[in-house]
C-alpha cells in the first residue's frame, strides 16, 4: 500500500479508547436513530455491582440477534455510548443489503479476489463451487477492488426458521460487526476484534491453557489499565492478566476477575495498537461480564453452577487462595499514550499486515443511508474464531 496517500484521522478521545469524537457528540448524532433501530431504552446497570467500572445496557426488544447490548468504558458517557453503538450496529447487521445478487462461486469468478473457501464455514454444509447463494458487494481493502461476499456471512440473523436451506454454509457471528463516528474508526473497530479473536484461537490452539502464563495484577500509577486496577482493588476484586498478542504483533489481553463477593470468574479481552487500550477493553469487559451476569441481562448467558460445586461448572477456574489475591504482577501494565492517535494510519498499518501474512481484509458497508452513522462488517478470510477461546 502507498502510505504517503494515507488521510489523517487523529483521535481526541484517548483515556482507554481512541475515537474521533468526544462521546458526548457520539450520543448526540445517534441518539435520534434509536428509535429507528428499535432500541428502547439505554440504562446505567454500574451500581449493580460494587466494583464501580461504567457498564451501561441498550435494549431491543424486537431485536433478530442479541435483544440486550452491553457497553462498557472509563466513564459514563464512554459506556453509554458503547452499549447504544453495539444495540445500532446489530440492528443494521440484521437488515440484508438490497443489492445483493444469486450467483454461484465459480460464476463469479476472477470477481472474487480472495478464495472463498477461507471463509468462516459451518462444521456441516453442502457448499459447493456450482451452489447458486446471495452475494452482497464488498470492499477489498488490500487489493482496492469490489468484490463479493456471501450475504450470510455479513448478516447477524439467528431467528429459528421452519426450512433448511442447502446454501447455509456460513458460520453466523457478529465478529468484526462495527460501528463508529466514521467509516475508518467503524473499520478499524471490526478488523481489531478480528484479529483478537483470531489471537485468542492461536493461544487456544497451542494447547497449554489459556490462563497457564496468568499473572495477578496489581494496580500501576499511570494508563487507563492501572485507573481500572485500582477500582478493581479498592473492591477486593482479583484480576489476572494473559499476554495473548499472536501473529498479527497487535497487542492483546485476556483478562479475568474473582472475588468473595461474586465467586466466579468473568473474561474479557482486548486488541489495539496503544497496548494500555487493549488492557483497558480486556478488563472492562472483564468487569462487564460479570455485571452482566448479576443483572441476568444477556441472551446467550453460560451455564453458571454453584460455586460450592466448581466440577460443574464450564467458567469457574480453581479458586484463587488468599496468598494469591492483589499481589504485584511480574511486569507493571501499560502506561498509557496521552497523545492522539491517526486511526487511518491505525488502519493502513493492519492492512499491510494482512497483505504480509497473504490474506486481505473485506469491508461490507451496512451505513443505513438516512442514519449516516457508519457501520461496517469486516471480513478476513483465513482469520481464526473458536467459541471456547472467545473471553
């Protein structure tokens, strides 16, 4: 890729996060297409816990996926925004695109700029090169050409249905779902949750444990990490911390947290270039799934057994001892980059990556046009995504 053509996007908002708007603006521009989007009523749930991180809820009662979206972040304002944006982005993933054409694979041909078989498939299908399925226009960021990309695998529609349809190949996830104040930050977005994903699968698949290298943190004096680790502190909360950066070289965290209090271990993961908003997103989602899990909220909540009974339990680790509890880690957490971010160049830098690794990085844009708040559903072929080791 030509860098020296590369726009600037400098970021404003850096305290755990890079956008391109102050979330306050965000809320404004997005709060009149809640309606729109089904989304009826955005609630501050932080209080029902006693660790304090924000975590905020954005409901669709009508909603094709996810009816309850969650959103997490340093403050309120970055929290409320986050929950609304994930209820938004859903809404638009669940409308299939109008010009989407029935073709098959081998028809479309040299059109194709990637091979399609490298696409998240179902463990059981009947997807063949002569199989005629919708397709929908994508953006080959790599390459700089439209292509195409199976409309299932843009779309989050799990609505149970009375027929069974030969061309559902597919695997259906929100994975790389986005939105953002721009087309660029939307992108951006979606390409790190891939390749976050995709880290966390290489971690799994080494087969040593996803938590064998966990620390036990404690709180450090500068970044939005060590801001995060005093409050998980102050609420007698242990948080442990894996270093799961993979092939792409873009940091990437996994973490979890434990208390008396709540005794259970919650995950959360994070992916950016800044390594202290990585850790950040890790360990506010870590806070977030556990807050979610006491107010009952999401649809597809696991299985959470007794905690006097860990054998039956797929998420209960063994119980940290009180030795183990707030004690330093071996390497103190990021300090955090005050200064702006270019999220162009944020974006010029994974494309590059992917050309290296031989692969390329589709974008589907899914923008309603009246709304004009982007949102995009970001594709790479080849990328790695494995339910068990998604914190």
């Amino acid at each position: 890729m030509d860098t020296q053509s590369i726009r600037s996007s400098p970021s404003v908002v850096s305290l755990g996060t890079h956008r391109v708007l102050p979330p306050e603006e965000t809320w404004l521009r997005l709060r009149p297409a809640l309606s729109e989007a089904g989304i009826t009523r955005v609630a501050d749930v932080t209080r029902l816990d006693d660790i304090g991180i924000p975590v905020w809820q954005a409901i669709r009662p009508n909603a094709a996926n996810m009816s309850v979206s969650q959103g997490k972040g340093l403050t309120p304002a970055l929290a409320r925004v986050s929950a609304a944006m994930e209820a938004y982005e859903l809404h638009c993933a669940e409308r299939p695109p109008k010009n989407a054409v029935t073709s098959s694979a081998e028809a479309l041909g040299s059109t194709l700029t990637y091979d399609p078989w490298r696409l998240a498939l179902r463990a059981h299908h009947v997807w063949g090169l002569r199989t005629p399925m919708a397709w929908v226009p994508a953006e080959d960021l790599v390459r700089r050409r439209t292509t195409w990309i199976p409309r299932e695998a843009v779309i989050v529609d799990l609505r149970v249905r009375a027929r069974w349809e030969a061309s559902a190949a597919c695997a259906v996830s929100s994975n790389g779902l986005a939105s953002g104040n721009t087309l660029t930050e939307a992108t951006l977005h979606g390409l790190l949750e891939v390749v976050e994903r995709h880290s966390l699968a290489e971690v799994h698949r080494a087969g040593k444990g996803m938590w064998a290298s966990a620390v036990t943190l404690a709180a450090g004096r500068e970044g939005a990490a060590a801001r995060l680790l005093r409050a998980f502190t102050r609420a007698e909360v242990t948080v442990q911390i894996v270093d799961c950066t993979g092939s792409w070289g873009v940091p990437t965290f996994l973490a979890r947290v434990w208390s008396e209090t709540v005794p259970f271990w919650f995950s959360g993961s994070g992916t950016h270039p800044d390594a202290d908003v990585a850790m950040s997103r890790a360990l506010t989602e870590a806070a977030q799934s556990r807050l979610t899990a006491i107010a009952g909220a999401r649809d597809d909540l696991p299985f959470i057994a007794n905690p006097t009974q860990p054998s039956q339990s797929r998420t209960q680790p063994d119980t940290p001892t009180s030795t183990d509890r707030l004690v330093a880690a071996h390497q103190p957490p990021p300090t955090g980059d005050p200064r702006p971010r270019d999220l162009d160049r944020d974006l010029a830098a994974l494309l590059m990556s992917a050309e290296a690794r031989g692969t390329t990085v589709l974008q589907t844009d899914l923008t309603p046009p009246h709304l004009g708040i982007p949102a995009v559903r970001v594709v790479v072929p080849g990328a790695d995504f494995i339910d068990s080791a998604w914190a």
